[in-house]
C-alpha cells in the first residue's frame, strides 16, 4: 500500500494545517500516514527542522516541502 511518512513536531501550527490537508485527501485516496515527530532525533532536526511539515512517499523516497496543498500530495503518491 502507498504511504506517506509527515514530519512535523508538536505544536508546529503550520504541520497542523499539512495534516489537515493529508487526511482529506486520504479520505478519498487508500495511503497509508505514519506522523514522525522530529523533536524526538537530533538528526531529523537537523535535517527537516526548519522545513516542516515535510511529506515523504515511502515508495519512492520523494520529498513534498510545505507550502502545499491536496494536489500536490495526489501527485506525489504518483495517484
């Protein structure tokens, strides 16, 4: 099954609204999330901490950066 990996962090409002964004469209698309807090590794911080909320596809290793918006997340799950 496809998957999505959202990196965010707790009280990151902007992460919030990303995942809004992503459950609606797995309301209509079958994708699995799994939400990574990055606070909790030093190097997910380094490497996504000023970025978040970040979308990965577990598929295929792409990267979707905030801004975006439900089109953008179809298109990375290649739907």
């Amino acid at each position: 099954m496809k998957g999505i990996k959202l990196f965010s962090s707790p009280g990151c409002h902007l992460c919030e609204l990303g995942e809004e964004i992503l459950f609606r469209v797995q309301n209509t698309y079958k994708f699995q999330i799994e939400i990574v807090d990055i606070s909790t590794s030093e190097e997910l911080v380094e490497k996504y901490g000023i970025m978040i909320p970040v979308l990965l596809n577990t598929e295929n290793g792409t990267h979707l950066y905030w801004p975006f918006n439900a089109e953008e997340i179809i298109s990375l799950l290649n739907i």
